[in-house]
C-alpha cells in the first residue's frame, strides 16, 4: 500500500512539474511572439514535449491563455492585497489612492503583460473561451473587484470619498476605466509619446491623479 501510494504521488508531481513547465512556456512565448502568432507547436517545441502531450493538460490554446491571465490576475491581487495591508490604518481616500497608484508600478515594470491582456480582451470580445477554467479566472478578477471596494467603501464610510453609486459599483468604474487605459497606453506607447510629446509613465500618473481626485468631488 505504501509502495503504490508513493507512485500515485510521484504520478501526481511528475503531472504538476510537467503542467508548470508548459504554461510557464506558454506564456514567455505569449509576451514574446503574441498569442495568435504562437501556436501549439511553439510550445511544444519549447518544452521539447509532442504537440498530443499538451493536449493532455490543456485542450486547446484558449485554455492556455485563460491560465496564464488567470495568473496575472492572481499576482496584481496579491500586489493590492498587500498594499492594503500596509495602509489600512489611511483614510479610505488615502488607501484608493495607494491601492490605484500600483498601476503605475504594473505600466513601468510590466508593460508586455498589459498588451498581452489587449490580445486577450480582443480574442474574446464576444464570448469566453467554453471551458472549466473560467470560474478560477473570474474568481480572481472578483478578488481585485473586492479588495478595492472595500477600500472605497471605507472611504464613504469616513467621508473621505463622495459617491452617489454604492462602493462595489464604484470600485469597479475605476478598474474599468484604469485598466482601459493602461491597455490603450500599453498599445500606443509610441505613436502617443510621439504625437502629445510626453511619456506614457507621466501621463499615466497624470490620469490617475485626475480620477482619484474625482472621488472627492461634491
């Protein structure tokens, strides 16, 4: 009984690594070559595995990229999470306005996996890819959605943040809007800085600013 529970285990190792070792090569050829270039082959060649392996584990492309913003979205609320903490004794002002200020941070040091989410957004612009993975990727954009509201809703508690929408709806217009145009941003890099004579990162704290102070106006 040992013996085979020891196999069962080591099956069950052998399985993570390997699914670990395609999505993250799935994902470096992503940011690298864009998902509609990258093909299956691409990444089975690139984990030196057939390309009937990968359908082990994923059934297709879309599954993929589905992971992989999955765990993107996990990481940025793991980032919000902890910026929480560190400024939950700030007014709920203060805290929104330190929780938004990491976009800046993500645009600067992340830039590729905001255009990747720019391809993602436009694949699947009317329907989601049909798969089981969805309820994990909608579960961790929730959690952005949550912890920001909860910060914008002390701030309506303490008055610092005027809204006439309730805090959840609030929360979720400003994500909409700063993820929006970061991905525009993110896009445009170039042609803007070269049409407006500024740099993305200085417009982008601009922007913020602008939307955050909007938050105390009667």
């Amino acid at each position: 009984m040992a013996s085979r529970d020891r196999v069962e285990r080591e099956k069950a190792e052998h399985r993570k690594r390997r699914e670990e070792l395609i999505l993250n090569t799935a994902e470096k050829l992503f940011l690298e070559k864009g998902f509609i270039a990258t093909t299956i082959g691409d990444i089975a060649a690139g984990c030196e595995l057939t390309n009937g392996a990968i359908y082990l584990y994923y059934k297709n492309k879309n599954e993929l990229i589905l992971k992989v913003m999955t765990g993107i979205s996990l990481s940025f609320g793991d980032l919000l999470n902890e910026k929480a903490e560190e400024t939950k004794s700030l007014s709920g002002f203060k805290q929104v306005e330190k929780l938004l200020g990491i976009y800046n941070r993500s645009y600067s040091e992340f830039r590729s996996y905001h255009l990747l989410d720019a391809q993602f957004n436009l694949m699947f612009c009317e329907a989601y890819p049909d798969t089981p993975l969805l309820a994990e990727y909608f579960q961790a954009n929730q959690r952005v959605l949550e912890i920001l509201s909860e910060a914008v809703g002390k701030g309506m508690g303490d008055g610092s943040i005027k809204s006439r929408l309730s805090a959840r709806r609030t929360a979720g217009l400003l994500l909409n809007t700063v993820n929006s145009y970061v991905e525009k941003i993110s896009i445009r890099k170039k042609l803007m800085e070269e049409e407006q004579g500024i740099r993305m990162e200085e417009e982008l704290r601009s922007f913020i600013d602008l939307l955050i102070s909007a938050l105390t106006a009667e």
